[in-house]
C-alpha cells in the first residue's frame, strides 16, 4: 500500500504537534509542508490523504471529507497571530487586503466587519497597501513578525475580537482526511490519530522544550515563543465543538458558507 499522504502546517502555530511527530516512528507516512490555503486544495485535489486544514475551507466541502476528531488550533481571547493592521480605528476600516493563505481568517474578519468593506486578496508589501489607505489581514509568522515591528498604528487581534462577541474560542484548523481515505486508510489514520494524541500529550508535558526547539527554527525569542504558544489549544473538546459550530452559523449568515453540515468525525 502506498503511503499515508499527510499535510503539516509549515507554522509556529502548530509546531507544538509536529516537533513530536517529527520523532515519532510512523511507517507509511509521508508528511508536506505548507501554509493552510496549499495544504486545503492538496487536500480537495487529492494531493494529500489527511491534513491540518482551515475549518471554514472542512465546511465548504464536508460533503466530501471526514473530520477526524483528534485536535485543532484554536485560541480563546488575544493569540497576536491572526490581525488586521490599519492606520485606522476599525470602525473607520473602508477597505482590506487579505491573506491569500487562510480562508478561515478571511470568514472570521467578513464576519466581524460585517458585508459592506470590501476585501481584495493581499499582493504586494503589506506596508505599501498600509500607506495608500489599506487595511491589512496577516496570519501566523507573517502577522506576528509585523505586530511585534509596530509595522501600523491599530493591530487588532481577530481571535481576542472574536471572543469579546461570543464568549467562545475560535477554531481555526481542524483534522481531516478524503473520504477515500477514510475508507480505505483506516488502520494507518488510527496509527497517525494516536501519535497526534501522544504529541500533544508530550507538549503539555513539557511545553519549555518545544519553545526551546522552536526557537532554533522560527525568528522569535524563547520567551515569546512561550507565551505564544500557551495561548493556543490543540484539543477538540466540548468548547471547541460549540465555538466552530458558532462559526460556522455566523459564516453562513454571512454569505461566506452554503450550508452547515453535521460534524460528522470519522467512525473509530
């Protein structure tokens, strides 16, 4: 049998699993890096078998993919890396470049400055669109390198936004795999579920370390890395489950989803 084609987010944001998958021993598995917009098509292409992938881009196709109920990213209040700099308070916001690179923070930023500021896809410096009167959606390494420069005036924290109006976390990427896969790769999606379970499981147990790792790999001091990265979760609980259905209701009034369909986990 060929191998398990799974995707990784190449981000600070989900190197707490990954650092502990890369020293795990999975037969079969294959792992391709990428920012969560790749990996989402590779996933819908049929490039990739499973991956981290962004929860509004699981919904638009959840007719065809299984969610597999191991993890997530989510974040309840400030994380720092999902923001929209501007020059402007944001009820002054007129217009925005968005990231080309997380469909989910382009729904969650529709959803909160509601229909009428159009939004364009993100293609030039972020600095040039800020000084010609753009506001500008970043994500991940990306955003947290421009908020910790001072690179606009306003740096408005969408998951700190998001909760103020909800009282919920905000899940941003969740697992899942083709339904070709889920049918015919169950034993080694299993083998691939228990060793995110034990990553995320060593991380807890020694969070210092990963932060230590990271910064040999992205260009962020250990402290920050720290205090980063404690501000996410990875574990799809109760409380997740209600923040992602919230927003999957919002998205869909909000013009940015068709349907909301039950989330359906892969049977164990």
């Amino acid at each position: 049998m060929s191998d398990l084609r799974v995707g990784r987010i190449s981000a600070l944001n989900m190197y707490p699993i990954y650092h502990h998958l890369e020293q795990a021993t999975l037969p079969g598995v294959t792992f391709t890096d990428g920012l969560p917009a790749a990996l989402n098509a590779a996933v819908l292409d049929g490039m990739l078998d499973v991956s981290a992938m962004s929860s509004i881009a699981y919904a638009r196709h959840a007719d065809r993919l299984r969610l597999i109920p191991v993890g997530c990213i989510a974040c309840d209040g400030a994380v720092d890396s999902i923001r929209l700099l501007s020059a402007v308070p944001l009820d002054e916001i007129s217009r925005v470049a968005v990231t080309p690179h997380s469909a989910s923070s382009v729904a969650l930023l529709r959803i909160l400055l509601g229909p009428d500021v159009p939004f364009r896809v993100l293609d030039r410096d972020p600095t040039s669109c800020l000084a010609d009167g753009e506001a500008v959606l970043l994500i991940a390494d990306e955003a947290l390198t421009a908020h910790r420069a001072g690179m606009a005036p306003y740096t408005i924290d969408l998951c700190e936004l998001w909760q103020q109006r909800t009282g919920l976390p905000m899940v941003f990427a969740v697992w899942a795999a083709t339904e070709h896969a889920a049918e015919t790769r169950g034993p080694q999606i299993a083998m691939l579920t228990t060793a995110i379970e034990d990553a995320h499981a060593a991380y807890l147990a020694d969070p210092d370390a990963v932060a230590r790792a990271a910064a040999e790999r992205f260009p962020f001091p250990v402290d920050y890395i720290s205090g980063y990265l404690s501000r996410l979760n990875y574990a799809f609980g109760p409380d997740e489950r209600a923040g992602l259905a919230r927003f999957l209701d919002l998205a869909r009034a909000a013009g940015e989803l068709d349907d909301v369909h039950a989330l359906e986990p892969m049977a164990a």
